[in-house]
C-alpha cells in the first residue's frame, strides 16, 4: 500500500509539497526539490503547478489552508 499524497509537517522548505511527493513516490526529498528546480529552468507552468498542489493538497493531520480561515 502507497503513502497518501499530503503534505507532511515536518521536513518542509516552503510548504512541503515537495516532501509530500518524495513521499509518495519512495524518492528522497533533496532527489524531488532538485528535479522540480531543474525542470524551473524548462519552459511550462512548474511554479502554477506547485502552488496549484500547496493549495489543494491536504496538510497531514490537519485542514487545507483555505478551510482554516
């Protein structure tokens, strides 16, 4: 069984969807911040694309951001 995709509390930089997709995956969390900081250099919505998943990610053990307010 694979880890649910959420982004965990500890080992965040900015918001932990990195760490949360090296989770998922069974990659470590500097492997996945190096690919999505190369692929920054490639034309394409990589950073729409990360706050897209900041903001509809669930935080592990807790609420969505937008539902705290």
């Amino acid at each position: 069984m694979s880890a649910a995709l959420v982004r965990p509390r500890d080992h965040r930089m900015i918001a932990g969807v990195c760490a949360g997709l090296a989770r998922r995956f069974g990659t470590s969390r500097t492997t996945m911040r190096v690919i999505f900081l190369v692929s920054c250099l490639l034309p394409g919505p990589q950073f729409l694309l990360y706050l897209a998943l900041w903001l509809l990610l669930p935080s592990e053990g807790g609420r969505r951001p937008a539902e705290s307010w």
